[in-house]
C-alpha cells in the first residue's frame, strides 16, 4: 500500500512532464498545430459547402418526390405527366443508391473513378458529400412539405401562384421551419463524415492529425485533440441551431 | 379588363359540370350536371345538406376540383380547356376557405402583400398603403405586424376576406366561411360580407347561414346529390319551396 502510494506520487510529476513533453512535441516543434488548423479550415469549407450542395439538391429532390406523391393521380395524361414521372424515377434511384452505399465508397469513386486526373480534391470532396448530403436532406425535406396542410397550398394557388411559386413562398418556409431540429442532425453527421476525407489524400482536420501521429510516433495527443475540435464544431453548431429555432417559434407568437 | 363588364352581365358560365370518380369500385358523382350562370354584382348562395356536391361546385369554379365533364366559361374564357393559363385567371377569383388557410410564417401584412407584390408586380408600398386601407374597412388596421396565430378565428376570416380583395378581384368564392368559427364570431364575418355584397362584389356563397342566405343573397340554390334541386330569389326557396327534398331541408335547419 505505502510502496504504492509513494510510486504514484513519484510518478505523477514525471507524468506531467512528460506531458509537457509530449505536447511540445506534437503541436510546437516544426509549427506542427499547423496541420491541425490548415486541417480545420478544410473541413470547414467541405462541411460548408458540402451543406449549401445538399441543401439545394435536397429541395429540389422533395418538391420532386412530394410533387409526385400529390399530385400523379390526379393529372391528365400528357408531356407534363410523363416528364414528372422520369424525374420522379431519376429521384428515387438517386435516393437508393446513395443511401444504400457508404459515403467513404462514394467519396473514392468520384475521386478515381469520376474525376480521374482532377487536382481540385476539394471540389471533389465537397460534390461527393453534397451529393450524398442531398439525398439524406430530399427525405427531410420531404416529410416537411408532406406534413404542411393541403389547404395551405389551396390557399396559394387560389391568389393565383403556380405551382412552384406555391411551394418557394408558402410551403418551402413553412416546411423547413418543421423538419430544423432534422436537418440540424443532418449536418452535425456531415461534419463528422468528412473524416473520411483523408481516403482520397485531402488533408483535412482528421488527416492533419494523423499526420503529426506518423511524424512524432505519438498518438494519444493529437489524436484527442481531433475529436475535441470536432466536439467544439458540433456543441457550438448545436447552439446556434437551438437559438435559430427559438427566433423561428417567437415570431409567431 | 373589368371596366367594360356591365352590371349584370354573365361572369362566370357553368354547362354540364359533372365530377364523377372512383372510390373502391363504386363510381362516386359528386357533380352531376351543374348548369348556371354567375352575373356581375350578384350574391349567389349555395345550401344543402353535406355531401350534396355544394363545395365541390364552389371549389370547381376556380379548378381546385378538376371536374371531369362539362365547361367553365370566365369573363369569355373557357378555364377548362387546357391551353388555359389558370393562374392568371385566379388571380380575378378570389377564394375564402372554412378554415382561413392563413399563412402562418407571415404577418397579416405579408399575408396580404405577397400575392400582389409578386404577382401583380406591385411596390412594397403600393401593396401596402392598399393592404392597410382593406384592414381599415374591416376594423383590423392596427393587427398589421400580427401574426395568424396571434389572432381569434373571426379575425382571421375577416383577414382572410382582404387577402383575397387584395388582388381585386372579379368575383370571391366563399366556401362555409363562418363554419369553423366560435358561434359569437359568425356574426363579424358575415358583417363583412354584407358589406361587400353592398359594394357591389359579385359572390358565390356555401353556407349553412340561412339568415345570409335570405337577408343578403339575390339568387339561391339549393343542391343535392350533386344536382341543382332548385334555385330562385330567397323569397321563392325559403318561403315558397316547391320541392320535396329542399322542404325536408328547410324543416331540419330553419
């Protein structure tokens, strides 16, 4: 017990500076945290505009399928009817096969399959987690527009808006409002999914990490120091969500 | 464009209007032959017991409800051919619904000014001056900023009332407007709507009111089954019905 107690208390200083060591080791010397912050800031531009791609994808993919799912059986056969249908098909085998493969997959064959001698990796990545953010967001989407009242959209169409006017000023705002708290999850994954960057040699926060581990053969450190930055995007993410949505629920009271 | 209407003259022209559709193997005819002729500045109320195809009549007016037969003629336009571009023709035929279909992420102000501003190409200022002139006439000028939620349900048909006349429309079409209301709010909407009737507004009315019916109507008809039953001036159905069916009717609801 005494022989124990007097080891820890020998041990913990030593501990302590080797942790010093450590730290200076991993993020100081050769400006090593360097790789930690070019890294964040590409994984906060994919993240960025990986989420503007989804967004946009993923409106267009619901008015799509929601328009479908509304309206099929009650329009007159004709060119309108049969473009919807094709694009209710090219919708629906979009959602499948990007839900239905990983994002790591998808990453690679865009990065070596579909743009074979691009430079620009970053625009790869970010088409690669826009198109698979689309898909996720179109179903969220989706189940906005289909929970807002019909009466609604007969209210729109009866001042005299067409269709898609009815959905970009009465339904779409209405929706999105509904399905926030989703669509907040939704990006809080993104962020992390873009992890998987580094698979296609995009040296964002999780690779620049990985990096100082392979130079200093330490990796307790900056690996810790990954995931507590990734912890500090989502927790301040999360916060602005929650303010955004009580603003949203206060004007309307 | 309406400058050039008579009083009097046909609006809205309806032949053979019939909606047929299947439900579950049994064919359903909501509408079975509708013919009538809506004129400028008449107050046309529609009554009869529920299911008889009343608001699916109202609702085909401005092709909310497809119908599958039969035509529909607007200020000389035929809405239901399909070359019609029915939007323009909506923005001239107002609609109030029995549960107002306010829209809830906008003001009362911005409830009234979307339509104009975006379709008729209004300034903000323009749209609003008017918008606020409308909430004037029906005692509402100081809820502008409000929102829907933030209002009784009397108040928002009476705002819904001057969303539609925002866009000046030729005829209003009211679909049980005072149907969904508490009963001490029936009577500030139908205030309203006598007064609109007064202006001059050419409307078509469901309704279960059937003191509106004989104080403000000029034209009643009364349907069942998806058929006009019988139709003439409040005097003739509510004092004199002929037949059978609007008897049974009158006797359950007057």
């Amino acid at each position: 017990m005494g022989m124990l107690a007097f080891r820890v208390s020998l041990a913990l200083p030593a501990r302590l500076a080797n942790l010093k060591d450590q730290f200076y080791i991993n993020f100081i010397a050769d400006d090593r945290y360097m790789y930690l912050v070019r890294g964040l800031w590409m994984t906060l531009r994919i993240t960025f505009f990986a989420v503007l791609l989804g967004i946009a994808l993923g409106v267009v993919a619901a008015i799509i399928r929601s328009t479908y799912d509304k309206n099929v059986d009650d329009m007159r056969p004709g060119i309108g009817k049969a473009i919807l249908k094709i694009l209710n098909a090219i919708v629906k085998l979009y959602l499948t096969i990007i839900r239905g493969t990983p994002v790591v997959v998808q990453l690679m064959i865009t990065y070596y399959v579909i743009f074979q001698s691009s430079t620009n990796t970053m625009l790869v990545a970010v088409l690669a987690f826009g198109i698979n953010s689309g898909a996720y967001v179109a179903e969220i989407i989706r189940s906005g527009i289909m929970s807002i009242d019909n009466g609604q959209f007969e209210a729109g169409r009866s001042l005299g808006f067409n269709y898609i006017q009815t959905m970009w000023y009465i339904i779409i705002p209405q929706a999105l409002k509904n399905v926030l708290p989703a669509l907040a999850n939704e990006f809080i994954v993104l962020v992390k999914e873009t992890s998987v960057s580094g698979y296609v040699g995009i040296m964002d926060l999780t690779r620049g990490g990985d990096v100082i581990r392979s130079r200093t053969f330490v990796a307790f450190m900056p690996l810790l120091a990954v995931a507590g930055i990734y912890l500090i995007i989502v927790i301040i993410f999360s916060k602005l969500v929650s303010v955004m949505e009580r603003r949203l629920r206060n004007s309307e009271r | 464009m309406s400058a050039d209407l008579e009083k009097n003259d046909v609006i809205i022209s309806v032949k053979n209007l019939a909606k047929h559709y299947k439900n579950k193997k049994t064919e359903i005819h909501a509408l079975d032959g509708i013919t009538t002729d809506i004129r400028r500045g008449e107050v046309l109320v529609i009554i009869g017991p529920s299911g008889s195809g009343k608001s699916t009549f109202l609702r085909s007016l401005n092709l909310l409800e497809r119908p599958t037969e039969g035509t529909i003629t607007f200020e000389g336009v035929d809405i239901t051919a399909p070359e019609t571009d029915i939007n323009k023709l909506r923005q001239k035929m107002g609609m109030v619904f029995q549960h107002f279909n306010l829209f809830p992420h906008l003001t009362i102000m911005d409830n009234m000014t979307l339509a104009p501003r975006k379709l008729l190409n209004m300034s903000r200022e323009d749209a609003e001056a008017k918008a606020l002139e409308l909430l004037a006439r029906v005692g509402l000028q100081d809820r502008a900023d409000a929102y829907p939620s933030q209002l009784s349900g009397g108040q928002k048909q009476r705002i819904a009332i001057v969303r539609a006349l925002c866009m000046s429309p030729d005829v209003l079409l009211f679909d049980e407007p005072t149907s969904a209301l508490d009963p001490e709010m029936v009577g500030e909407v139908l205030d309203v709507m006598k007064a609109l009737a007064k202006t001059g507004m050419t409307m078509a009315v469901v309704t279960h009111e059937m003191g509106f019916a004989k104080e403000v109507g000029t034209r009643v008809i009364f349907m069942d089954e998806g058929v006009i039953v019988e139709e003439g001036t409040p005097n003739e159905i509510f004092d004199n019905p002929k037949n059978e069916r609007l008897q049974a009717f009158l006797a359950k609801v007057l």
